[in-house]
C-alpha cells in the first residue's frame, strides 16, 4: 500500500511480521557466516590455494559485490510492482542465491592452482551478484516496513536474532559435518543410501563434508527467504519520481550524500570499521584455535558459545539502546569489545583453559557490534528525505552495503596476505613468528578498527528526540502537500 501524504504510518507491527522479516536474515546469517569463518580455511586446507591467492578471490568476488550494491539500490527505488518494491527480488531471486552459495563448497579438484583460482573467482562473483539481488532490497525493507525510530531497533532485533541463530549454525555445523563424513561410520552411511556412487573418490575426504553443509544450507536459504516474502508488507512504497534515470548517477549520488550529509557519512564509516573488525575475527578465528591455542577440535563448541551468547545479549542491546540512544550503546559495547580482546591478546597461548568464558562476553559485545550499525541506517532515511525532500531508501542502503561488502573484502584479503606473510603453513606446527601473525590478527587490528569506528561516529546527530523532531517535520510537510492538493 503507497503511503498517503498527511498521514502517520501505523509504527507498531504484528509479532508474526517481525517474525517473519526476522526468518529472511537466516539465509544471509547462513552464508555469510559459513563464508565468513570457513570459506578462507576450505580454501587453504582443503582445496591447497595459496593464502593470497585464496584472499584475492575472495576480494574479487567482494569488491564486485560492493560495486553492484548502488545499482541494486538504484533499481529497488525505481520499481513498481504489486508487491511493493523490494519484496519482488525476495521471491525471484531466492533460488538463483541458493544455487550460488552451493557452487562454492564444490571446487573441482584441478590440478592446476590457476584453475581452482578461476573456479573460485568466477563462482565468488556469481555468488555475491545473487546476494546483492536479494540482501539490498531485504535489509532496506526496515525503513519501508515502519517509520518508528524504536519499532525499527525492535525490528532490527529480531532480525539480528535469527541471524545470529544462523551464525551459530553456520559456525558451528560444517566442522562437524567435515568431521563426521570423514569418520567410517560417516563414510559408512554415506555408503548405506548409495551417496559413495555420487561422492566417487571424495568420499572418506573433508570435501564431502562441506558439499552436504552446501546443500542443505542451500534449501533452507531458499526457505527462509520465501517465508520472509510472504510475511512482510511494505507501507512505505511510493516510487520517488525525481530519482536519477540511470545507475551511474545513482553511484555518485551514494558519494555526494556521503560528503554532504554528517548522519549518512558517520553511520556508514561507522557500518565500513566495525564490519571490517567482525570480519578479521570471523577469518581468524578457525586458524587462531587450531594453531594457537592447539584446539582445533573444540572450534563448533566455541562458536556455539559465542553465538549462543549474541543471540541472547541482542534483546539487551535493544533496551540498552532505547535507555542510552544507538550511537552510545555502540560505544560502549565496543570499549568493551577491545577490552576483552587485550585480554585475550596478554593471556595468548594460555587461553585454551579460559576459552570459554572468553568466547561468552564475546558473544555479548559482538551482538552489539552487528546489530547497533544496521538499527541506524534507516534513521538516516528520513533525514534524508527531509533535507532533500526524496525517500531514497535504496541509495542509502546500496550505499551502506557497498561500505560493508568493501570493508569484508579488504579483511579477507589482508587476512589472506597476514598469513602469507608471517610464515603460515597448512596443516602444519606452526613457527613462532606465523603463531604471533595469527594472535595479533585476531586481537590488535579489529581491536584497533573498533576504536576507529568509534572516533568516527563521535557527535552522531540522530537521537530518538532528534529523529522525531524529523518525522514531525516530514508530516507537517505531507500536511501542507495534501492541504495545498485539495484546495
């Protein structure tokens, strides 16, 4: 339904719509965490890329996804349908992103380096188009569902708890798997319902393992993005008439806000640091209990907790936000967050006895971390609108994905450059200097990047009583449009 001049829209929604947009993140929290923590290591440990070469893939297919997230935003904002404008690409683009995420965990066996490269390269960028296809429009759906400053952190809430549920099971189920399928009584199984026919000679290897992860992470993706179309509406879907007739435009105006507009500049370094921090952590992570900490058996258990605590803590953070504004729970949380990574950091190889109660207040920090930057950016939204007198949701959002998608792919690749140089072998003892690499690549630099996010968003302008001030503002406008029409 187009919203109406003159009038408020309804802020508070149903508890199975939020329910709903919630279940769509899944199928994001299930990539991008399973690419996230393990995609380096299936790369390196399983298919022998080169660390580079491994992180330049990865940067590719990211620094092309971030490329085409303006576009995306340009064609969102520039759609007319039946179902609004974001929520077509939810139900046409479910099934390609799917597909796309599977052909990731099925690297042929080249022998060639360079083919498993191309392989790699050309499924990464496949992988993220279809990605930018459904993430643009479904994260920007938050400013066009409500236009409450507090139902939005609501909202955000529940989508950041489903998404940490899929964190949690994208962390912690492929190392099963892996584990599992290269035991006998995995192999065993396999065997008994003739999937050693399709496996062929990679049964009894981690391949298979990450196959079926792929596969079944794939359906349910497809699922859980159906579900989220279904349930969801958009209130907020009148097509800006004045929006720039092609995407070139669209890309320099994502640049101009950028400088011209401090909120939309302050939430979207804040989005680009803390994303680049998150990611360090997530890449790190695997090497940093398999090769300092010498547990690499006890990397799902970890991730369990860590998550489990995130998924917990995000309620938290959503009152802790309502009580202090967005900008100072960020804040906060992430004092906390570089806190506990010195700790981390002194203790070093000393940490396995402590690892857990470590990865616990990790998990309440790194709730904040994810969610408080994605509950601002659709504030912004009606910032803008009022300034320039357009609603422009999907260049703001085109804009802050593109800032995200940037930040991971530059993490990943001097993720894939740290090990390169610090002397990082694997499937081996690692050297004194590599084992320091990995420590300080999961402590110091996002440690430092959170700071820097911080000093960023110092003076951030939106608080709860200054957005309402906008939205009042805004609805004296529509008022004055609608008098001066009917007259």
């Amino acid at each position: 339904m187009t919203s109406i001049p003159g009038k408020e829209v309804q802020p508070r929604l149903k508890l199975t719509e939020k329910l709903a947009y919630g279940t769509g993140d899944i199928a994001n929290g299930l990539a991008v965490s399973s690419v996230g923590f393990w995609l380096l290591f299936y790369l390196t440990e399983v298919t022998g890329l080169s660390p580079w070469l491994a992180g330049m893939a990865i940067m590719i297919g990211r620094a092309w996804d971030a490329v085409t997230d303006p576009v995306m935003g340009w064609i969102t904002d520039r759609t007319e349908s039946r179902w609004g404008r974001r929520r077509p690409y939810l139900l046409f683009g479910a099934f390609t992103y799917g597909l796309a995420f599977l052909s990731l965990w099925t690297v042929p066996a080249f022998e060639s380096e360079w083919l498993r490269f191309l392989y790699v390269t050309i499924s990464f960028v496949f992988f993220n188009t279809a990605l930018t296809v459904v993430f643009v429009p479904y994260t920007s759906l938050t400013a066009a569902i409500t236009d409450d400053y507090d139902e939005r952190t609501s909202l955000t809430g529940f989508r950041m708890v489903a998404s940490q549920i899929a964190f949690l099971l994208g962390a912690t189920i492929p190392p099963k798997l892996v584990s599992w399928s290269a035991s006998s009584e995995g192999q065993q199984a396999l065997a008994a319902i003739g999937l050693d026919i399709v496996f062929g000679s990679w049964l009894g290897t981690p391949r298979v393992g990450y196959l079926i992860f792929g596969g079944a992470f794939a359906l349910t993706m497809v699922t859980t993005i159906l579900i989220c179309f279904a349930g969801v509406r958009e209130r907020i879907t009148s097509v800006d008439p004045h929006a720039p007739s092609s995407a070139w435009y669209y890309m320099k105006g994502v640049v101009l806000l950028a400088g011209s507009s401090e909120p939309f500049r302050k939430s979207l370094l804040i989005k680009l640091l803390s994303t680049c921090a998150v990611t360090l952590i997530a890449v790190k992570l695997p090497y940093y209990l398999a090769y300092v900490l010498l547990i690499p058996d006890e990397k799902p258990y970890v991730f369990g907790v860590l998550f489990i605590s995130a998924i917990i803590s995000t309620p938290v953070w959503v009152l802790i936000s309502k009580r202090l504004g967005k900008f100072d729970a960020y804040r906060w949380g992430m004092y906390g967050y570089c806190a506990l990574l010195c700790v981390l950091l002194a203790l070093g190889q000393d940490a396995s006895h402590v690892i857990y109660p470590i990865a616990m207040a990790a998990g309440f920090f790194h709730a904040a971390a994810l969610m408080i930057p994605w509950s601002i950016i659709p504030d912004v939204v009606e910032h803008d609108e009022l300034t320039s007198g357009h609603r422009r949701e999907g260049l703001l959002y085109g804009g802050t994905t593109f800032a995200y998608k940037l930040a991971s792919a530059l993490a990943v690749f001097l993720a894939g450059l740290g090990l390169e140089h610090f002397g990082y072998e694997p499937n081996a003892t690692q050297t004194v200097q590599s084992v320091l690499g990995i420590s300080l690549m999961v402590t110091v630099f996002p440690a430092i990047l959170f700071l820097s996010s911080v000093f960023a968003g110092r003076g951030y302008p939106l608080t709860a009583k200054v957005h309402a001030e906008v939205k009042a503002a805004l609805l004296a406008r529509r008022n004055q449009i609608s008098s001066g029409t009917s007259n």
